[in-house]
C-alpha cells in the first residue's frame, strides 16, 4: 500500500545484470532489471510526490540525451535526495582494470614521464601480484622499469598491507621501482609511501615518483575528483561517532563489539551493532583502531581525537541549530522546574566549562531537545522567561544530535547536566578565539582516559 512502481526507459535497466539498492534512506529506492521497474517504498506522504519527480527526470534525462551511452549514467549514478527533492550524483568506485585503462589513456597525468610498454601480470604467487609491468622514460633521459600495484581504495591500512608485498617482490627482481596507481592518494598515505620509497601517481595528476639517482619528480594540489563512496563515510559525526568517543572514555578497549555497544547504549544513547561493525571497519582501514578476537582498542588516541575534532567542525558548519535567548531572573528555579518536569537539558558551551571550573561567563547556555517544551513547562509554572534576543542572559539550544546527551553528568534539582569532558573539548574547539584555551585543558585528561561526564 506505500509503494509505487516506475517503469523507466528500457535503457537504463538493461546493464544492471542484478536487484540494486540505489537509496537506503527513505524513500527506499531499488532496481529491479528482470522486471523492469524500479519500485519505491515510500514512508511518508510527500515521498509520493518525490516519486513523480523521479520518473520525470528519466524520462526526460534520456529523451534529451538519447545520443549518450548508459555506461556514463552507471558511473554516475542519480540517487535522489529525499529533504530537498533534488537529485545529486554519487561516483562509482573504478576497479582495477578501468584505473589502468584511465591511466595509460592519460598521459598528462605522468607527464614528462611516457610509457614506451606495458604488460598486465598474471598472480606470481598466493601473497604477491603486481597488477602491472611498465617501462617509463623521460625524453632523452633515463629510464625505469616500474612494478605496479593499482589500489581502487587506497586506506592507511590497504596501504600498509600492499607496500610491504610490492617492496619483497621488487627485491627480487634488480632495478625495479616499486609504484602505487591509485584514483586518488591522500597526503597522509602520500606521506607513508615517500617514507617507504614507493613512488605513487594519481588519476587526478598528483604524483611524486622517485628513481634513486636518476630521477625524483613531485606534483600535488590536484583536489580528488573520486570521492569515496562507503556506506558510512561520516564516521566522526552524530551516532557513527560515538564509537570514537567511546574508545577514549576506555582506552583499555573492549572484549568483543557487544560490550562496546552496551556501554554506549548504557549512557544516554541508542546505537545498533551494524552500525558498530561497520564503523570499526572503517577505523580499522585508518590505521585508528587495533581488533583481535579479544580485544578492541585505539591505536592513536591523539590522532583518533583529531578526527573527531575535523568531523565535528565539519558537521557544525553544516547544521542549523535553533537558538533562542531569554531574559530571566529566576535561572535556578527554571532548571528545578526542567528537573521535576523531566525536560531533556544539558549545559553547553562555556556554561558547562564554568560548571566544570574551567572558564567564567555570565551566559548560561542549555541545549535541549523539544524547545516548546520547555517554554511550555515555564509558562504553566508561572515563572518569567521573557525572549530577549539581544540582551537575554539565557540561551535554550533546540538540537536532535544524539552525541550532546551521550555520558553527560546527573543533573540535580537546581545544577543542570553538563556536557561531557569529550563533547565540550569538540564545542571549545569550534568555539574560537577562546574555546581553544579550554579545550587544551581538557585535552591531557581525554587521551589519558580521565574523562567526566
């Protein structure tokens, strides 16, 4: 009863050999080639609307551009956008063979190197295979052979793992440079490979290749033209980054995934083992996280806080909080009255920084979930609360992140809940020019494990 069934042009359906998912968030939007449909569910009314739109936009995309091939359309996929009922592209990861191809089709991409041959390798053993032999020269220069491995998704921890094998098979074989091919090589893995002396190029242009004594050529700044499209790609921010923070409230670890999410689900937060799994493999690829069959720990607390820090800024940038600012003479009395209602509140900011004897204000700022609540429950208790955008020394935050409440501290009858030591570190840092000074106070505690909520 809430689905709806679109028939598409016939030629968009015919290169999937399989049922897709191309959208799990609502509207749910799936691909089904053996009956040539694609079938929505919808959740809510106005999905149906969106729905039209869909089947809109194939049939005019494909009678405006007849003249072009399917095979375009599949590397850049039209998933829709449920909240702005716009359409936005997502690229496809390449394999191994396509990043070649691009690659050899390419030459400015290593140039002033040309490539006088080239043979794609068979497996040479279980362990090593270099996926391609190829001979570079500069003109009326030297020459190199190069042993090259192509990494379609080029992690710290792919990186790692591939470096090490290329490096014994390039020791065997005298004269033999050692290169990575990638779609896009990050500066931290850019960084690791120059220390291991493996030369890399990049299907955006970058490049640094190295041929000890003969050659030494660097180009970067070419921004990544192949976004990475894993299912969680935002694994420091909302819920996915509650297993970050986690982690630095025990850096002693975990014996196994479930006790992670208990512990996170025992303070103030609603988190699912898949979206656990998931994100421990995404760690695991960075290099941010050590998992044995018995233990779950950070491997650089320092580095893993740094990411936190990027995706909460990020993510901070991005969110339209609604704050409001009041006027009021009787504050204690408020939070008494948020405490005997049961008003979802936290102290935030600066304001929690002062509760934890770390900053003076005369602001107090409150984050809370449901603002007409709250203004509701002041209203029917009679006490005043007067908006004053201005000169309002009261500051109610409305906010849906599920992070805010996660380990925050007992509220008390007339002392609001703060914020835990890890969320206010992440607020004082987005919080220049002076949260930074506070933040470097809450830093040490945090990556010992002394965190208060």
């Amino acid at each position: 009863h809430n689905c709806m069934v679109i028939t598409p042009p016939a030629e968009f359906v015919k290169p999937f050999q399989r049922s897709i998912l191309l959208c799990a968030a609502p509207p749910r939007i799936a691909i089904v080639p053996n009956m040539n449909r694609i079938i929505i569910k919808a959740v809510l009314p106005h999905h149906f609307g969106i729905c039209e739109n869909l089947h809109n936009f194939l049939h005019r995309k494909y009678i405006k551009y007849a003249q072009k091939t399917l095979d375009s359309c599949i590397k850049l996929r039209y998933i829709l956008y449920g909240k702005t009922e716009s359409y936005r592209k997502i690229a496809m990861r390449l394999k191994e063979k396509e990043i070649l191809q691009r690659f050899i089709s390419s030459p400015e991409l290593y140039d002033p190197l040309k490539i006088t041959r080239y043979e794609v390798q068979p497996p040479v053993t279980q362990d090593v295979c270099p996926d391609a032999v190829i001979e570079f020269s500069i003109p009326v220069g030297p020459s190199f052979k190069a042993m090259v491995k192509i990494q379609p998704v080029p992690t710290p921890k792919q990186i790692f793992l591939m470096f090490s094998l290329l490096r014994n098979f390039v020791s065997e074989m005298k004269n033999a440079v050692p290169m990575v091919i990638a779609p896009y090589i990050g500066k931290r893995q850019a960084k690791t490979l120059s220390e291991q002396g493996v030369s890399w190029i990049d299907l955006c242009g970058n490049m640094m290749v190295q041929v000890s004594g003969k050659i030494y050529i660097e180009r970067t700044g070419n921004k990544n033209k192949f976004p990475d499209t894993a299912p969680i790609k935002k694994i420091f921010q909302g819920t996915s980054s509650l297993i970050s923070r986690a982690l630095l409230l025990k850096p002693k670890g975990f014996g196994t995934q479930y006790e992670l999410v208990d512990f996170i689900n025992n303070r103030n937060a609603n988190i699912t083992a898949g979206t656990v799994s998931r994100v421990l493999k995404s760690l695991e690829e960075e290099l941010l996280v050590r998992k044995t069959k018995s233990l779950i720990t950070a491997m650089d607390t320092e580095k893993l806080l740094d990411k936190l820090t990027q995706g909460y800024v990020d993510y901070t940038k991005r969110q339209r909080t609604k704050t409001y600012k009041f006027a009021a003479d009787e504050i204690n009395k408020i939070f008494y009255i948020f405490f005997e209602r049961q008003v979802n509140f936290v102290a935030c900011g600066f304001y929690a920084a002062k509760l934890k004897g770390l900053a003076t204000t005369e602001q107090v700022t409150i984050f809370v979930r449901d603002i007409e609540q709250a203004k509701k429950t002041v209203e029917f208790q009679m006490v005043e609360m007067v908006p004053d955008s201005e000169f309002g020394q009261l500051c109610l935050i409305e906010t849906k992140d599920p992070c805010v409440w996660f380990n925050n501290s007992k509220a008390q009858p007339f002392v609001p809940a703060a914020v835990d030591d890890i969320e206010l570190y992440l607020e004082m840092m987005a919080d220049t020019p002076r949260g930074p000074k506070v933040a470097e106070l809450l830093k040490p505690r945090i990556l010992k494990g002394q965190v208060n909520g």
